[in-house]
C-alpha cells in the first residue's frame, strides 16, 4: 500500500475531526468561553503541522479488528491533545527550552512562558472532556480506555519517563535506565493509542495482546529514530534543532550503543513488531506501512 497517502488520507480525517470538536474552543454546552488568548495559544500548537502518527494509530487499530463510523475519532482527537500538551511542555525553557517545534516558534516564545503551561494543562484536560463527553460507546469501555490513556500519560507512563530522562542528564546510565525513559516516555502512549482501537473496535483480548506487543515495539522504536535524527537528522526537515540530546548530555541509545547500533535495534523492534501481526491479514497493513515509516522517516 502506500503509506503516505494513507498517513496523508487520515492526518486529513483527524484535523477534520479536531476542527469539529475544537474549532475555537468555543463551545455552547459549557457556561463559559476560553479566553482569546487561549484558543489562540491552543491552536498555534494543535494545527502546526503534526503528523498525527497516534491518533492515525488508534485509527487503523480499530478498523483493523472491524470497527467501523466514527467512534474511535473523540479518541484519537483525545490522544493527539495528549501528545500536543506534552511537546508544549517539553519545550518549555524548564525542560528543553526549544525555540523551534515543526518549523514554528514553539508555544511559549510566542505567547510567553505562563499562558504555554497553561496551554498544556488546557489540552491535556480539555482531551478528557472530549473522550468522555462526545463517545457513544458503552460507558464501561469508555472508562477502561480513559483509565488506561490516564496511566500512560501520567506518573507511571509519559510524566515518569519524562522526570527519570531529566534527572539521567550528564549521568552515566545503565540499558535498563534508557529503556525505561524511551518505553515510557514516546512507548506508554503509542502503545495505549493502538490498544485503544483493539478495544474500541471490539477485538478479543488475544487480538489485545498481539496489537501490545505491536505497540510496544514500534514505541520504543519511534524513541530510537529520534535519538538518531537529533544527532544526524536535517534541521529544515525536522522543523526544529539537532544536536540538543548532545549538548544536553541526554540519556539516549546513540550515547550509550552508538549510531550504527541504534538503527539496528530500532529495525529488529520493526520486524519483530511487524511479525506479531503476522496472522491478521491484509486488515493490518496500515500498521505494517506505519511500523516501516517510523524507521525510515527523515523527520
């Protein structure tokens, strides 16, 4: 198939969707309106041109195992506010203090430091409101899913890998230590993204596994391709800085296994993660096609 009209096809849906659920973050239904400078700030941030590669995930894992509508989209919309809360963090001058996120002026050097961390702390709720209040499905399957999507944003998913890979900088660190960094910090959503669609789409809890161990691989993968392309990437192609892990002294695979070992692993975790799909057919060829592009992608 070809992926990038696929990734192309779905990144439309999902900005679609996004543009439904939050087109000025306005909405008739709650007592009040955002303030202008907050809608602003959020879609600065939310329509900069992501690839969208979790919700478009969650997407073709629900259909894969036969969902079909428009059910899994309050979801991937969800996710998507989730990944972009996190970068608007990241960024901040307390973490990364990047100037540049996808060829644009990151959140906090146009609209300032505080209305930034108030920017990510509105999308992060504002993906909650969404998942729970625009979803038609079961109550019971929507809850299981937000808890789950809570745990791998939260202290024990996303945060917790975020807090160990600052405290690893300009430390000597153990495998162990990156692996936990990458499988929590990209890995814990990615995968919740994909199990999300199994759930939504209804797959049986042996379809659940295999699509786990999918996730978990392509997750970690997707980490290992970033540590390489901040260190060998194209600057105008990835839209920001490279070089920062370096500078930074960052925990990374390249820092601790070298470049040449790292795009190794990153291709052995694609094929194996390829093969656990193995007995589904053509239904996961998406998610074959997307496992091939994290590694392959320039930016």
């Amino acid at each position: 198939m070809d992926i990038h009209k696929y990734l192309k096809e779905k990144k439309e849906i999902v900005d679609k969707a996004l543009e439904e659920f939050l087109p000025d973050l306005e909405d008739s239904r709650q007592d009040t309106e955002a303030p202008s400078s907050l809608r602003r700030a959020i879609r600065h941030s939310l329509f900069s041109g992501g690839k969208r590669i979790r919700p478009i995930l969650a997407i073709a894992a629900f259909e894969a195992v036969g969902g079909t509508g428009k059910a899994i989209l309050p979801f991937a919309c969800g996710l998507e506010m989730i990944h972009t809360y996190s970068l608007i963090h990241d960024d901040l001058p307390a973490i990364d203090n990047d100037d540049y996120r996808r060829g644009q002026p990151t959140c906090h050097k146009v609209f300032g430091e505080a209305l930034a961390i108030l920017t990510g702390d509105g999308l992060l709720t504002e993906a909650f409101r969404l998942m729970t209040q625009e979803s038609s499905a079961d109550p019971k399957i929507v809850l299981n899913i937000v808890n789950e999507i809570a745990q791998a944003s939260g202290i024990s998913g996303m945060v917790g890998g975020q807090v160990v890979d600052i405290e690893s900088e300009g430390k000597e660190v153990s495998f162990p230590t990156i692996e936990y960094i990458h499988t929590h910090k990209t890995g814990a959503l990615i995968t919740a993204s994909i199990r999300t669609g199994v759930k939504l789409g209804g797959g049986d809890e042996k379809t659940l596994q295999a699509f786990t161990q999918f996730g978990e691989q392509i997750g970690l993968a997707f980490q290992i391709v970033d540590d390489i392309l901040n260190v060998e990437g194209k600057a105008e192609l990835l839209g920001k800085s490279t070089g920062s892990d370096l500078s930074k002294q960052k925990a990374t695979y390249p820092s601790l296994m070298g470049i040449e070992e790292s795009k190794k692993r990153a291709f052995t975790l694609m094929e194996s993660a390829i093969q656990s799909l193995y007995p589904f057919g053509p239904a996961v060829e998406p998610l074959r096609g997307i496992a091939k592009f994290i590694i392959l992608r320039e930016s």
